[in-house]
C-alpha cells in the first residue's frame, strides 16, 4: 500500500481552481461509454459529476489566502497482492475509501465545536483508476537509463549521417541499437519500458480530492500540518493542532486488513518502510526473526516494489549485512517516497 498526499500546487502556472486536477481525473474516461466511465464519489454519494466536484471544493475556500493551498491530494496505491483479495476492483476500493477517509479524519488533532473531527467534517471527492504508466522515478525505469542514453546519441548520429553532416555507417549503427534495446534490464512486451510506457497487471488505484476547510467552511484542516499531535495557547486558551500522518498511514494499512481480510507480510508495512530508510539494523533484524515462509514473501514484495535486494546473508553475518543495508539506504528512499507526505 502506497499513499501519497500532496498539497494543491500554486503559483503563475497553477490556477487556483481544483478544475485542472479534475480534468486531468477524467482522462480514463475519455472516448468510454457512459456506463464504462468511473464517476467521482464521496462519503454517502456515487456517480457525481466532475462539474460538482469542481464546484463544491472550488466553493469551500473561505479566509483563506492566495498562497495557501485550497485542496489536497490523495493517491491510494494498493499493491498487486493486496488488489488479488479484491472481488470488485470499482466497489472495493469505493467501500475501502470510505473507510480509510474515517482514518484521515480521526488522525486530525483538531476539534470542532468541542468535539474530535469526524468524516462528516471533511469534503472529498474520489475516483477510482484503472491504468499507471511507467515514470522517471520508477526504478525499471531508472535502470533502463544508461541503455537509453546510449540509444538516443545512436540515434542522434543515424540522423546526422542521413543529413550529410557526418559520415557513417548507418546498418551498423541500427544493429547497436538494437542490440542495446534488448539488453535493456528491464523489458515488457519484447520492448524496453520506458516513461510513459502502460504498467501491465491490474493498476486500480485511488484519487482523492479533499478540501482544505471542513464541510462547514469553518476550520482550517491541513494534513500538511508541520505539528504531529500537540496543544498550544491561543488567546488564553489551549488548542489542539496538528496531523498525525504515521497514525493515518498505519490505520490505513489495517483498515485494508480488516475489511479484506489481508495478511500483511512485513515487508508490506508502514513502518517497515520507514524503518527500512530510518532505521536498517532494526529493519534488517526484524527480518531475519520472520519464518522462513515469510522471509521469501518478503525478500520476493521487496524485489517487486525496487526496492534493493541482498543476498541470503546468514545471521553470524549481521555486522557485514548492516553495512550493505546503509549502502543501499539512499536508494531505497525514492522506492518509499509515496509512503510520505509531500508539501
């Protein structure tokens, strides 16, 4: 499971209308029947229009200044493992959405009209997607790259000898080429994958658009909160602020369990994530405590998210293993990177 919440971006080239994201929301149903087409929806409502949506989050800005941003994104990711327990792609993920927007209310340190923030204080809209192309930051896609640099200056050089600049021979140059296309790492379909290559499988994820005020347009609610959960004195009185993102990512992963019946394998988890960039030895040690059945599924959702393998190291070995763990730290920080939140 990989969540990813991100601020509404502003500045010269963004609008400070939600429209823009929505359009780009509704490129999966461009050119689809009506009853093929996947709507918006929110808490008790299905099949809302991408007009509403606009209006409503659009609507809901009030005091707040230029520069703040007036939404939030969520991405909600599910692995291919944790998609398999799925009967219904669409309704799953509706009724786990549901669900995981209870999570992201309660893990507000905030009250309104004293009483703890609920889902009913939070105005959203979410859409289900089915298709993901491959993108810079993926790792196929980053170890393909040296192949790709070097098909590009072959390329390059095809073109100036067919322009007369150069001289050359051009069939020799097409058979490096290539050759390095299929010595490329990473392959799909006989063809190197490159960015903005269709991902195979089933790619089902969410979006969800929630506004930055509280369904009454009253109370500001940041989940780009600097403040984790605390207390401050306002005008004489204690006031509670703050978003706890480690609370709503982990609440996330067990809501999943819970509804869908997961069992999660360590390597899937939050905190083994986090541990994984902030914390090797008690990542690496909890590892190697797992059952041997255990420890292959997760050696096996760790090659699979790119995140960097080691070879089975004995446990006498641990010392030695620890140091190739901090080696590959740096690297594994762009394969958990959804897993923070991004202002």
């Amino acid at each position: 499971m990989y969540i990813n919440i991100t601020a509404q971006k502003l500045g010269t080239n963004y609008s400070q209308s939600s429209a823009d994201f929505v359009d780009y929301l509704e490129k999966e149903n461009e050119g689809l029947e009506k009853e093929e087409m996947e709507h918006f929806f929110n808490q008790y409502g299905d099949e809302i229009s991408a007009k509403e949506a606009v209006k409503e989050i659009d609507g809901n800005t009030a005091k707040l200044k230029k520069k703040e941003p007036k939404f939030y994104s969520i991405t909600v990711s599910p692995s291919k493992y944790e998609l398999r327990k799925l009967e219904s792609s669409s309704e799953d993920l509706k009724r786990y959405t549901r669900e995981l927007m209870k999570d992201y209310a309660s893990s507000f340190n905030r009250e309104i009209n004293g009483r703890p923030v609920n889902v009913d204080d939070i105005k959203y809209f979410a859409k289900i997607e089915h298709q993901r192309t491959f993108k810079g930051t993926d790792f196929q896609v980053r170890e393909n790259q040296s192949f790709a640099t070097k098909i590009l200056e072959l390329k390059q050089e095809v073109k100036r000898i067919q322009q007369g600049q150069v001289t050359g021979n051009i069939d020799r140059l097409k058979l490096k080429i290539g050759k390095l296309e299929k010595e490329a790492p990473h392959q799909q379909n006989g063809k190197r994958i490159v960015q903005g290559m269709k991902k195979p499988g089933n790619q089902s994820h969410i979006h969800i658009i929630v506004s930055r005020k509280d369904a009454s347009n009253s109370f500001s609610l940041s989940p780009g909160s600097k403040h984790k959960a605390s207390e401050v004195e306002m005008h004489g009185k204690k006031v509670k602020r703050g978003f706890d993102r480690d609370q709503f990512f982990e609440r996330a992963e067990k809501t999943f369990d819970k509804t869908f019946g997961y069992k999660r394998n360590y390597a899937e988890t939050y905190k083994a994530k986090k541990d994984f960039v902030k914390n090797p030895k008690l990542y690496f040690a909890a590892l190697m405590k797992l059952p041997a059945n255990d420890k292959a599924m997760a050696f096996k959702i760790m090659g699979k998210s790119g995140i960097p393998l080691l070879p089975n190291i004995p446990t006498s070995k641990a010392q030695l293993a620890l140091r190739v763990f901090k080696r590959l730290r740096k690297g594994a920080e762009i394969a958990v990177k959804s897993s923070s939140i991004g202002i």
